[in-house]
C-alpha cells in the first residue's frame, strides 16, 4: 500500500534543503501532523567505527519532526526548532534511515512533537533513537 | 596565541569519521576534557531558508562533547553518545561553526558534557546552541 | 477491571520514599517494564497560579519511570536516574496525577524509559506532560 | 557580603507558591536575569535510599530558572515552562539545596535558561544537577 502524497508546500520546503539533498533524503509522507522520511546511511557520513553519524540520525528525525509541525500549520507560515533531545537506542547500521515525525501538542505559540529514527536492513527494521523536542510556529522572514 | 596540540589519538579517530570530512571539520584542540572543532558554514548542508542546518550545528556539537569525553580516559576507551539535548539560541549564518565541548562530570559509568556551538562571521562570533547530555565510556568493539 | 498486582520489592521500595508519602501517591501498577502512579493534586504542592507545581509532574513521572526500569531488574539491583526531560502539555489541574511509565530499551549499561502524565478530573483524563530519560541499573550502595 | 535584595514582584510570586512553603523554600536573590533559592533537604522528601529525592532537585532548579526569567519581563508579565532538562551529578546529601537559575538567550518568544543545584554540607558545596531549558513569556491568564 502506498501512503498518502505529501503535502505539496511540504514537498516544496523540503526540496529547497540542500542538506537533504546532499544525504539523498526522501520524503515520503508529510500530512495531519505526521511526517516521514527515508535516507541511505552513506559512507560519506559515518563517525569513527564507522557507524552512520548520531548526527545524521538527529538531522532526519528534527527534519521529519519539523515537517509533521508544519502540515498542521496554515500556508503562510514558517516553523522554526526551539530545542530537541534524542536518546539514542542501537547503532545506525544497515541500508537505510527511516525517520517519523509526530506532533503530540500543537499549541499556538509551541508544538510539541516526538519522533522515532529506524535503521532498514533487508527485511529488519530497527529502532535506533527517540526524539522528543519543542517548535514554534513563526511568519516568514 | 595557539591552541595546545589535540592529543594524536583524538586525531586518529577524528580522521576517521568521513562525517567530519564532509563537513570539512577540522579538529583544533582536543585534551583535558575539553575539545574543539571548527567547519564551515557549507551551502551544502542547509535548511529550507538557507540558514546552516541544525542537524550539522548539533554533529559538530555532539562531536566535540564526545572527544572532551574521551580526552580524559585511558587509550584502549571509547565513547558512546546516551543521550543529548539542544537548545538552539539564533540562526547558523556566516563563515564558519565553532563548536566547544567541555566536561562536567567525568564518572566512572556516564560522563556528563555541555556543548556551546557559536557562529563566526568575520569579526563577530555569536552563541547558535547550547548542549547538555551524556556519554558512555565503553570498551572497544 | 483491576490492574495487576504491583511487584512486592517494587511497593517495599515505594513504601520507603518519603517523598511519594508527603504526595499521598499510591501505586497502582509495576511490573513488565511498566509502572503506573496516582496521586492527588493537593493545595500544599501548587505553584503561583494555583496549578499543581511542574515540580510535582516531574517528579511522579520520574518515580513511574524509574519503578518501570526496576521491574525489569533482578532482585538485588537498584536504578539511579541519569538524566530526564520532561515537555509540558498542559496545567495540572483537577483531583489526581496518573503518572505511566513504559521501559523503551533495557540495556545492560543504560535504560532508555519514557512517562506520560495525565491530570484526572471527574471523567476526564488530560495528558499534561511527556517525559524522555535514561536510567543506570546499578549494584546498591 | 550580602546577595542584592530579591525583586519585590518575584518576592510575591514566590510567597505565593504553597509548592515552596512546603519545601520551606527561601529566596535568596532574584533579579537581572538570575535567581538564588535555598531550602533544606528535608527527610519528609527522601527516595527509597533516603537522599534527597530526585523530583526536589527539579522543582529547585525549575523554580529558580523560571524567576531568572521572570526578572528580566516587565510588571504585568508571566512565564510558562515549555520544557526542561535535568542532568543528575551526585546524590543529594547534606542540610541544603542551592539552585542558581541564569537566564542564556532572552528572546520575545522564548528564553532559554540554565540552573545549576548545589548540595551544601558544613562547609561544603557540590554540583548535584545541572538544567536547561525553555520558557515563554504570556499575559497572565
């Protein structure tokens, strides 16, 4: 089954960071205060024993994180991350991140939102960090 | 002034994460629970609005808190990250991300590091976040 | 329908925190890496405004989420909080805190816990505050 | 050499806080963006080992951050805690907890402070947590 098409204006903001591009970052799925997306664990971005970076694990669970607060939010407005914990679970190895963002409380100055950040590897998928942090919702500059 | 020479072994293992060759980091001062890094702000790796990305401003900030970790422990010790938190205080802009990591407590089971990860532009050089977590110290694989 | 009994060493060791006494707290439910708390939200333990003390919410979450780490120990051990976060949701007004804890990775060296927090009024159930944190398994003193 | 008198604002606030009463809380300093707050560490508010418990470390700390904020507003304002992390150092052993809240970034939206909490014993005064976190400015309800 396929999931729903993303929001077109997500599509577009996401398609204007170049640091998804340059992970090769997909999106999924982004609608209703649920974002998801997908990236290789390259070589490029892996830490010292040669595990995928903790910062590459951050980076896709604040960005699915960010667009889940941003489908809930009227067109003309911006998101912006106030601050963001993750806890990490197990190792990034395998093929591929598998990021998914989920907004617990939009409130109108904060959202709050979780995300959870899983390592694909053939037909396993794995838990490798949660995520809990706080957004805003801003205008655009 | 110069900085003291980062201690070899830090070296080593900084030279062996590709992230932080992506990134174009260099390793500045690593030793005595304290380290670090500067990169540039790359327009490779930004948000939406073309400010530096948040994930790499929260790397390089993990990184040097995980090497002000392992400074203070025997040669045959690794580090992992448990678990760290951001606060992001003004936007990633200008030339180059200056990230500080420092130990506060360095025990036994957990060690606890803040991180200040600071925006130079020219002359001026500005607080972007601030990070608190922990690390383990581990055996090799 | 009735919650399971709570593990005995869990309730001895909750009978000997004075502090879950001065908050009339009671548990309901510990075992299988999950701990349930009620308590109520009482005049002696509010903040400027009359709401129950954030402190309070902090710390039954805490409690919920330490006592569900334990549940999943061998007998002779003990838990120490390493770290927690908590994102508020919501005033805790009403008659009661419910306070759950859920172990979301048991490792040997760290357990990764989460809580929620709920206010209780009449038939209502208003989550008020989720919690993320990390916990150490560790011989007792 | 005597701390400056408290803000007389913050002064009222915190008598009207039953939470710091019970804790027989007192207000040491509190203006300019930093709040000093001692109290006991009182065997009514143990965990089962009987330290301090964890979840007063919190309130402290919480409390003495919130009214760090609170001092640089103007008159009519409040603050809300959005979140707050704690990282625990040592146990809480002694006669007294002193929390220092220092306000980092004070933006319109939010305001980004830290705590630190001492236990005192005779003469000594160690580090037992370390906090961060994120307030908002609101009109009183």
């Amino acid at each position: 089954m396929n999931s729903p098409a993303p929001d077109p204006r997500i599509e577009a903001s996401f398609a204007q960071q170049s640091m998804m591009r340059s992970l090769q970052a997909r999106l999924i799925e982004a609608g209703g205060g649920r974002c998801v997306i997908r990236a290789p664990i390259l070589p490029a971005f892996c830490q010292q024993q040669g595990f995928g970076h903790g910062g590459i694990t951050f980076a896709l669970g604040d960005t699915a994180a960010g667009y889940a607060a941003l489908s809930l939010l009227p067109a003309e407005r911006e998101v912006l991350t106030a601050e963001l914990k993750i806890n990490y679970l197990a190792p990034a190895t395998g093929d591929e991140f598998e990021a998914i963002g989920e907004v617990v409380r939009a409130g109108r100055r904060l959202m709050v939102v979780r995300a959870e950040v899983f390592a694909l590897a053939g037909e396993s998928r794995r838990s490798i960090a949660l995520l809990l942090g706080t957004w805003c919702p801003v205008e655009p500059a």
